[in-house]
C-alpha cells in the first residue's frame, strides 16, 4: 500500500513534466517530508534516483520513492495540482484532517 496517494490533475501535471522535461528513466517522483512548517514538517515533491533507504511503489506507471523514515509522515496524504488565475503548482491534502 502507498502511504501517498496522487489526483488525477497531479498525476496528469507529472507525466507532462516528465516528457517535457527529458526526465532520465531511471528516475521517479520523490515524495518526502522535511523539518519546518507549521506541523514541524513540510512536504517535499520531486524527480530523483532511487536511494538505499527508499521504499518504492509504482502509480500508474510513475515510480515513486519514499524514504522509510518519512512513511508515517505521508500516511493520509494526496498530492494534488491545482492551477488558478494567480497560482499553480503541487499541493499536499491530508485526508484526516476536517475540512
């Protein structure tokens, strides 16, 4: 089970970027967590390489890596892509909190 999951606008945002970008095939999107924010962690999204301490899940024929330190971090969490007159870019959505 991926403790992340993706929206279609996200996944779709994804796949664009790959061909547009020449991502390298043996890359995938990273997901990961890091210390600041207001819940003491913020959420990072990017292409990287597999690392030894990655857990690795495939989304519709996009590998994802996620360290295993950042798995309990992510549990709960959609990544979305939101596109707006002023803004676009990734947003995470943790499924458990209210609205």
């Amino acid at each position: 089970m991926i403790p992340v999951t993706f929206s279609k606008e996200a996944l779709q945002e994804i796949k664009a970027t790959i061909a547009a970008k020449n991502i390298p095939s043996d890359y995938g999107v990273r997901v990961g967590v890091k210390g600041g924010g207001c819940a003491g962690v913020s959420y990072i999204l990017g292409f990287d390489k597999k690392n030894e301490n990655d857990l690795t899940f495939e989304v519709q024929g996009i590998r994802v890596y996620v360290e295993k330190k950042d798995v309990m971090h992510l549990i709960g969490m959609e990544v979305d892509f939101y596109e707006g007159n002023n803004a676009r870019g990734f947003t995470f959505v943790n499924a458990h909190e209210k609205q």
